[in-house]
C-alpha cells in the first residue's frame, strides 16, 4: 500500500515539474527582469514559489467541490485537460511556452508591471491551466485526506524546486544556454504529451466503456 502512494507521488511530482517547467521560464523569466535589482529578483523569485504552491494545493483541497458547483464530471474534466496538456506539450516541443500559458501581450503587460510574482509568473506562465486540470485530477485520485495531505507536501517540494531555478536564473542560463534549455522543454514536452494521451485515454473509457471490448 505504501509503496503504490509513494509510486502515485512520484508520477505527480513528475507531472507537475514537467508541466511548470521552470527551466523553459528562465528565458521569459529574465527578459521581464532585465534591469532589475538582485534583491527584487530574489523577492520576485520566492512569491512567484509561494504563490504557485498556494494556486495548486488550493486546487487540491477544492477542486472536486468546483467540478461538482459547475456539474462536471471527472471523465469530462479528464478529456478537456488532456486536450488543453496536449495542446502545451505540442508547444514545448517548439521550445515556447504557447498561447495557453503566456501571449505576447501579457508579456509586454508585464514588462510594465512593478510586481510580476504572481501575475504572469506564477499565474499563468508556471500554475496555469494546465497544471490546475492536472493537479484537480490527481486529487480526485487520491480521494481521502491523508493522500490529498501527500499530494499537498509534494507541491511545497516542487515550490522549492521552482525557487530555486529562478533564484539561479542567471547563472543556469548561461550554463545551459538556448540549446540545453530548449532541450529541456522538448524532453518535458514530451513527458507531457504522453500524460496528456493518458489523460485523455482513461476520460474516454469511462464515458464509453465499450471502447475496451
């Protein structure tokens, strides 16, 4: 039993990480903060950690009474998530965050912008979408308390993990450069495009359970 949670986990985890990618935000990342203080990056680093970790584990706790307020169905939820992860997969497979994450003009809205932590970074350029459909499906999953408490400590993890790549956006950026960086994308891509076919897979056997005859 213990091992089965712990293997659930390390799926989310991963899922999660792929779909925040926070190595493909380091380009976007620094192009907003050009001209910045070392110190207000830093800030801008942990509210944009915070505000992503508070986003999903919200959606963890409430996703399920928001899908039952509205009338849908988790297998409904399931095919449009999968749709709207494939949709971004696709995206990264070009290395670019895409128009369900981040348009030009937000971007340019936020070059103007004094505080960005939580509005684009966190929302919608890291915890978007997408990763809100994944998040609320992976909670119905777990269904008691004690696994939506994991899934939870896990997203505080992955928070950790996004401050610290944007506390070293600079120095990973010149490591990594476009090409790694780019690479990094496309493998997290396609990570996700597999989760998305899953996702969109099981939504379809669940409203028509003939297709597995």
């Amino acid at each position: 039993m213990l091992s089965a949670t712990l293997s659930v986990q390390i799926k989310f985890l991963i899922g999660i990480f792929a779909i925040l990618n926070p190595l493909g935000v380091i380009p976007i990342y620094l192009s907003i903060m050009a001209g910045r203080s070392t110190e207000e990056m830093r800030r801008t680093a942990l509210k944009t950690a915070v505000a992503v970790a508070v986003i999903l584990i919200f959606s963890v706790w409430i996703g399920d009474s928001l899908l039952s307020f509205f009338g849908i169905g988790i297998p409904s939820f399931r095919i449009g998530g999968g749709l709207l992860l494939l949709v971004i997969a696709m995206a990264m497979f070009d290395a670019r965050p895409g128009q369900a994450r981040h348009t030009q003009a937000e971007h340019v809205e936020a070059e103007k912008k004094e505080d960005i932590a939580v509005v684009p970074l966190a929302m919608p350029l890291l915890a978007g979408p997408g990763a809100i459909s994944l998040t609320i499906v992976d909670a119905h999953q777990a269904g008691g308390w004690t696994d939506k408490l994991l899934l939870s400590v896990g997203i505080i993890v992955i928070a950790v993990i996004v401050w610290a790549v944007l506390w070293l956006a600079e120095p990973i950026g010149k490591r990594l450069g476009t090409s790694g960086m780019n690479i990094a994308t496309r493998v997290m891509g396609l990570l996700l495009a597999a989760m998305a076919v899953q996702f969109i897979a099981d939504g379809l056997l669940a409203i028509f359970p003939g297709l597995s005859a």
